[in-house]
C-alpha cells in the first residue's frame, strides 16, 4: 500500500513569539496543496513597555532591547521542538531581530539559529524583504514598523548598509507585543500616507504581528508601487526556497509575479 503524506511538498516549521497573533492569521490565508505550516511558539513574558518604562526608570528603547534579549534565550526551545516534526524548512515569524546591528548582526544572527537546525533551509524576515526588493528592482524604500525608535533605528541601518536610500521609517511605537497585533486600520493608513511619495520605490511593512495581508494587496493598485508585507516576504521566501513556485493572486505582486 502506498504511504499517504499530506504534505508531499514542504513542512514548514514556523517560529513565533507565544505573544504574536499576526503570523497564524496570515498563514490562513495561503492555502496550497502538499504544503503545511507548523507554528512553534518561544515563550514572552506579557509586558507593557509603558508601564515597564514608568516602572523601572529606563527608556524605551532599553526596554524593548530587554525584550529581545529575552527572545534570544528562548527561541532555540522552540526550534527543538518544531524540527522534531521532521519539518523540512524553518521560517521566523519575529522580525526586529533579524535587523538588528544592521547587516553584521542579521548574519549573527542567522549564524546563532543555524547552530540549532543543521543542514535545513532558513527563511528571516530581513533576507526575505531583501530578496524581494531586489524582484522589484527598487532603490528608494519606505518603511513602517510598530517598534519604538530603536527599532527603527536599526531597520533604517540594515537598509542603508545594503545601499537602499530609505526615505521614511515610520515607527507606530505600539506599547507592547500584544498591543502590535491590535494596531488600527486607519493607524496603518495614515503611516502608509506618510511612508509613500512620489520618490519611493516601494513600502516595507516589518513587525509580524502587524497583519498588512488585507490592505496591502489592494493599496498596491491605488499607489501603484509595491508594498511589501514583511509576512508575506517571509512566506514568499520559504515557498521559493522549497521549491514551491505557486503564484498565488489576491494576496500581492510578490507572490503573484514572482
């Protein structure tokens, strides 16, 4: 009797803060045959940064380095236990750590999780947009992140080190993890308003837990540039990277063109 897979043509273990809502709610949305998603979540302290901020004295942008301090100590339990289920490929569902200390320390970075995976595939967030900037052959950028300045700061470096000219970041401030995944629609709007011009390529969207994957699609037409939803660069990413060739319509130029 032949054996039966489900997913014949990729698993994708997929790593997650346990806070982070956004990453699921968009994988939902890409349904392809032969292929399956599995979230494995890395433990995050409930924290508002603002109370954190009163409480402790410290700004915050010491407090969000805080934050990331305690995802790095908690992200290989999560890949222990998502690579036992022979999953074929790894993609991050967090983003500021794969811009941070700008191009050295996303190479760092991506250098710490292969010690835990072995010989599988990675996807980051930062390579992912990377790679799909370059589809679009674009040079002048905006961004928006929910991060507060230091975030932005460092995604502002990653970009310009790669010789991007980024004309905005535009950083939300969002209060804290949970709080990214409760961003307004008209919030999203008005930082995408702000983040285009006619001197910009296209528009970055990082922060997983920031859903763009219903607006994005369609503002793309109004603006006519791309907009690049940092989920949907990381899905792109590691669909490519499994060999999975799919054009998926309605859900933006990225997975439509390329």
């Amino acid at each position: 009797m032949q054996n039966y897979q489900i997913a014949n043509r990729a698993q994708i273990g997929v790593v997650i803060p346990s806070t982070n809502t956004g990453v699921e709610y968009d994988l939902q949305k890409f349904h392809l045959d032969g292929v399956t998603w599995h979230p494995s979540r890395f433990w995050i302290e409930l924290r508002n940064w603002a109370d954190e901020v009163e409480t402790s004295g410290d700004d915050s942008n010491t407090v969000f380095e805080r934050f990331l301090e305690i995802m790095r100590g908690e992200i290989p339990i999560a890949l222990r236990n998502v690579i036992s289920a022979k999953v074929s490929h790894i993609m991050l569902g967090m983003s500021a750590e794969t811009f941070w200390g700008g191009v050295e320390g996303s190479v760092r970075f991506e250098e710490g999780i292969r010690e835990h995976i072995g010989d599988l595939g990675l996807t980051t967030g930062a390579e992912a947009v990377k790679q799909a900037l370059e589809c679009f052959g674009a040079r002048r950028i905006s961004v928006i992140t929910p991060y507060p300045p230091v975030g932005d700061a460092n995604v502002r470096q990653y970009f310009e080190e790669l010789g991007y000219e980024v004309e905005q970041v535009v950083g939300l401030d969002r209060p804290s993890a949970t709080a990214i995944a409760e961003t307004r629609i008209d919030e999203v709007l008005a930082a995408v308003r702000r983040a285009d011009g006619d001197n910009v390529d296209a528009i970055v969207q990082a922060g997983t837990n920031l859903s763009t994957l219903d607006l994005f699609p369609t503002l793309e037409h109004v603006l006519e540039k791309p907009l690049l939803p940092i989920n949907v660069a990381t899905v792109w990413h590691a669909l490519r990277a499994c060999g999975i060739d799919d054009k998926v319509t309605g859900r933006g130029r990225l997975m439509e063109e390329f």
